[in-house]
C-alpha cells in the first residue's frame, strides 16, 4: 500500500486538498499536528487510496455506536450528538479522527502556572506534591516545599531523599527567592497571597463526578493505569470543565508527573482502525 502526505495549515484544509486532487478514494491513516518552526503551525496527514469499485459502503453511524459502546463513551454529550449530526457521509478514517477530537478537544486543559504560591489537596497529597515538585525543578524551576501542612516528617524525609529545598512559611524573604513554593493542603501561602490550587483525585472518583472539585484551579488525576474504560472520565471532563492538569501515579514517588493533554488518553480508546501511537494532538 502507497502511502502520500499532504500539509496544510490545518487538518480540514489538507483533507480538502486531498479531496480536491484525489476524490472519495482518500482515506486518512494519521495525522500530525505540527507546532512552531520556520513554518509555522499546521497540520501533516498521511493517507491512501482506495479502489471504489470494491469497496463496501459503510456504515457510518453502526460503527460510531461501536466506538461510544466499546469505550462506555456517554452519547448524550453535546460534542457526539453535532458529530452524529454531521457525520452521514464520513469514512471510516475521518469518523474516527472526528471522534477524537469531539471527545479529547472538549476537556480543558491546564498548562501555565503564573503564580508562585502552589497548593495541593486532595488524595494522598503529599505524594503528589512531591511529584509535582521534581516535576518543576526537572523543567528549570527554583522549587521549595512548605513545612509543616499535615504529614510534616513526611514531607521533611521526602525533600531530603530528592535534594528538594523546604522552608518554613514564616521565611517570607526567602521564599520570595523560589520560582514556586509548594505546600500540602493549605490554600494560601498564610498571608493571603494568590495560590494556585490543585485538587488531587483518584481517577475512579474522578468518573462519578468532578462537581465537587470544580473550586480548585486544576485537578491532578491519580492511579490513571487502574482506568480500564477512558470514556466515562472523558464524557465527565467533557462536560464538567474542572480544568486538567497533570496525570499521576502513585505509590511510587520515582514515577513522573505527566502534562495533562490529548495524547495522554489515546493510548486508553478501543476499537479504532487509526494508528493511535502515530497521532499527535
């Protein structure tokens, strides 16, 4: 099979371009979205041709039924219902990358943190905490964790054993020298200064309801591995938007903090014809 690329500054201008030369006979096969450089931001389809005179017609809706169901992907959202809308003369191909983007584009995603004050609550905090500290100062960031909180001798060990700084709250002169002071629990750095407040939460409470966790700035999802269907959490993250910022694991401190973003879930969607591991969002 001949594979062909095409580039255009997004996805549905390449698709067209690919159209306009090529007609129906295009099926995509990956997409990637390409960021910064001397070009710019655009978008790199691969795709093949097909002979129509074999081909079978295909059901567009049978199989986008497939999907929601071997993902426990909730039909109702707003994003399925317009795609199944519009969906009537899709391929196969185009369905799916429609469908991801439905599904993975709705949830907000939280990646700047501006203010130097950083407070973590939730489930096993102190771990996350600790993670989100490595994660920082592995990015370039002065970290320093706050003592005291609710497990200090904790979080004391934990700063020795990685090399963290930690200080105390009532060090204000110092504190101001650090890029991003941490603490576990408290909303404020005590005198009332702008924090930015995660919420640290199994992903399986996750999937209930985020209802309760929307107060904080960004949540941080936890035992992401235990997640056996993504599609419960998308569709509550879809349409509950508590901004998403990281995905952990816990249990051991050495496993990285990863950016929340697209690419993080589609290692976890069923049932797709797409090379999943070739697409870049």
């Amino acid at each position: 099979m001949e594979f062909l690329r095409l580039e255009a500054d997004d996805y549905e201008s390449a698709l067209r371009l690919a159209r306009e030369q090529w007609g129906s006979a295009v099926r995509i096969h990956t997409r990637r979205d390409l960021k910064g450089g001397r070009k710019g931001k655009g978008c790199e389809i691969t795709f093949y041709l097909v002979d129509l005179s074999k081909q079978q017609r295909f059901k567009t809706e049978r199989h986008l039924d497939r999907l929601l169901e071997l993902n426990a992907i909730d039909e109702g959202l707003d994003t399925i219902v317009e795609l199944r809308t519009n969906c009537v003369n899709l391929q196969e191909a185009e369905l799916e990358m429609r469908l991801i983007e439905a599904i993975l584009h709705s949830i907000d995603y939280h990646s700047s943190f501006e203010e130097r004050y950083l407070a973590v609550d939730g489930e096993e905090a102190t771990d996350v905490a600790i993670k989100l500290a490595l994660h920082l100062k592995q990015h370039g960031k002065q970290v320093t964790l706050l003592s005291g909180g609710e497990e200090p001798s904790i979080i004391s060990e934990h700063a020795q054993e990685h090399g963290l700084a930690i200080h105390a709250p009532s060090e204000t002169q110092v504190l101001e020298t650090f890029d991003h002071v941490i603490s576990i629990g408290a909303p404020t750095d005590g005198d009332g200064r702008p924090t930015h407040s995660f919420v640290a939460v199994d992903v399986q409470r996750a999937v209930q309801s985020v209802d309760d966790l929307t107060h904080h700035d960004s949540l941080i999802l936890t035992n992401f591995s235990t997640l056996e269907k993504v599609g419960p959490l998308l569709s509550i993250l879809g349409s509950h938007p508590a901004p998403l910022a990281f995905i952990a694991e816990t249990g051991q401190t050495e496993q990285p903090l990863h950016q929340a973003g697209a690419s993080i879930f589609l290692p976890k969607l069923k049932g797709f014809i797409l090379d999943l591991d070739a697409l870049s969002f």
